[in-house]
C-alpha cells in the first residue's frame, strides 16, 4: 500500500517539483510501509520504478494500436517494437527516480520505526 501511495504522490507533485516529488513520494511510501529503514527503502523504490512500468505498458499499447490503425498488421507489429524500444528506455530512465525514492523511502521507514 506505501508503494502505491508514493507513486500517486509522485504523480501529483512530479508536474511541479521533478526530482523533489520522488524523494518526498519515497518517504510517504517509507511512512506508511513502516518496519525500519529496509523496508521503507524498499517501499520507495518499487514506489519510483512502478510510473516506469504503467508508462512502457501504455506507450506499447499505444503504439501497436496507432501502427494498426495506418498500416495494417505489419505497422502494428513495427509500432509494438518501437513503443517497446521506448518504453524500455523510459523504465531504464525510472531507475534514476526509483533511486531517489528509495532514499525517501529509507528516511521515512527509521523515522516510522
């Protein structure tokens, strides 16, 4: 439940405060997960890297759906590859964010322990 809280919290501050709304989504996820630092690190991380996931999987069905639409079956298949290719780098790009929400989140896990 941390985990999905702190990416919610990311959601809504990471239109405004980019790398700050990490730490903070990350040390919302530590509070709530509780149990000690590991624990709210943990809760952070998954916290960070979750948007990543949700982003590849929309972009791939976006763009096999768009690829379809203008051409055929073999645009779609290209479109999954490209949307597939893009959604890797944004999952490997979330890393970077799903570190600083692992730091928040191991703020948050001792300050809840």
């Amino acid at each position: 439940m941390g985990a999905f809280i702190g990416f919610l919290v990311i959601v809504v501050l990471g239109i405004w405060l980019p790398i700050i709304a990490h730490l903070i989504g990350g040390l919302v996820a530590g509070l709530i997960a509780k149990g000690g630092a590991g624990r709210g690190a943990l809760a952070g991380f998954l916290a960070g890297i979750f948007g990543g996931i949700i982003v590849t999987i929309l972009v791939v069905i976006g763009a096999v759906t768009v690829g379809t639409v203008l051409g055929g079956v073999l645009g779609g298949v290209f479109g999954g590859l490209v949307g597939l290719a893009i959604g890797l780098l944004a999952i490997f790009l979330s890393i970077v964010g799903g570190i600083v929400a692992a730091i928040g989140g191991l703020i948050g896990g001792a300050i809840a322990r």
